[in-house]
C-alpha cells in the first residue's frame, strides 16, 4: 500500500516532511531542545536567585538566615524587593555585638559579685580557699587587705 502524492504537491519533498505513520524527527529534536532550554533557564534563574544566600554562606556573616528567609519570601512571593533587600544585606558587614556585650556582663558579675560560669570552679577549692579568690575577683585592693590580715592571725 504506497501513499499516492497529492496532485498540487511539489514532486521533490523536503526531509523534514514525513510521510503518515512515520516518525517526525524534526519534531523530536525540537522537544528535545526545548526540554533542555527549560531546564537550563530554570537552573540559571535558582542558581541566581541564590547568590545572596550563597555570598552570606561563604563569608560567614552573622545575617546568613535573615538573607535565607528573604530568598525564600522572593521565591514564593514573587515580591523582588526581598531579593534586592537579601543581596544588600549579604554584601553589608555588620558589627558583632554579641561579643562586647558579652564581654560587658561579664565585668559587670564581677563588679556585683555574682558568680558566673565559674561557679563550679570555685565550688571544687576548699572552703576557706574560696573566699580570697572571690575577693580577688572583685576587688584586687580587697585581696591584698585579705591577704595581710592572714599574715597578721600567722604571726601573732
């Protein structure tokens, strides 16, 4: 059974014209291109919609989850501003203040006498050891008064 060529069409047909129950590679190769275009956009769009997430990562800032979270409301929102709100706050280096605030409670205990993480340092020296080292701690005039007077009850 040969297909009989339609009268008012050209004697000599291009390649990429099939002819009925055939495959149509021009169509497949088109898919497969558009496939992989696809793919390919999108990884170029996620690879770029992280770059501030990545940027904050790699320079271990301490904002690294304030520019995760706004990545994510970018990506879900459609909202461009976080995006642009992420990247800036990945490229600006802020201070740490946890350390000098941490390093002025600390002073502070020891001004007031509290006892901090030490405590349990304090509490393996005998009884009668303890009360100078926290003396000390407080106030090095305090220790020094300390220490005299116990040089005093030695040698009287």
């Amino acid at each position: 059974m040969t297909a009989a060529v339609h009268p008012a069409a050209p004697h000599a047909l291009p390649n990429f014209i099939t002819a009925p129950g055939e495959t149509d590679y021009l169509l497949v190769i088109a898919g497969i291109i558009l496939v992989g275009a696809v793919l390919g956009v999108g990884l170029l769009f996620l690879r770029l919609h992280t770059l501030p997430e990545r940027m904050a990562h790699k320079a271990h800032k301490l904002q690294f989850e304030i520019v995760a979270v706004l990545g994510l409301l970018a990506l879900f929102t459609h909202i461009h501003l976080f995006w642009v709100a992420g990247l800036l706050l990945a490229l600006i280096d802020l201070p740490d203040f946890s350390g000098t605030f941490g390093r002025m409670a600390r002073a502070l205990e020891t001004i007031a006498g509290k006892a901090s993480d030490k405590s349990e340092d304090m509490a393996a020296l005998p009884a009668n050891a303890a009360e100078p080292a926290k003396a000390a701690s407080v106030n090095p005039q305090i220790a020094a008064g300390e220490a005299t007077r116990t040089e005093e009850k030695g040698h009287a």
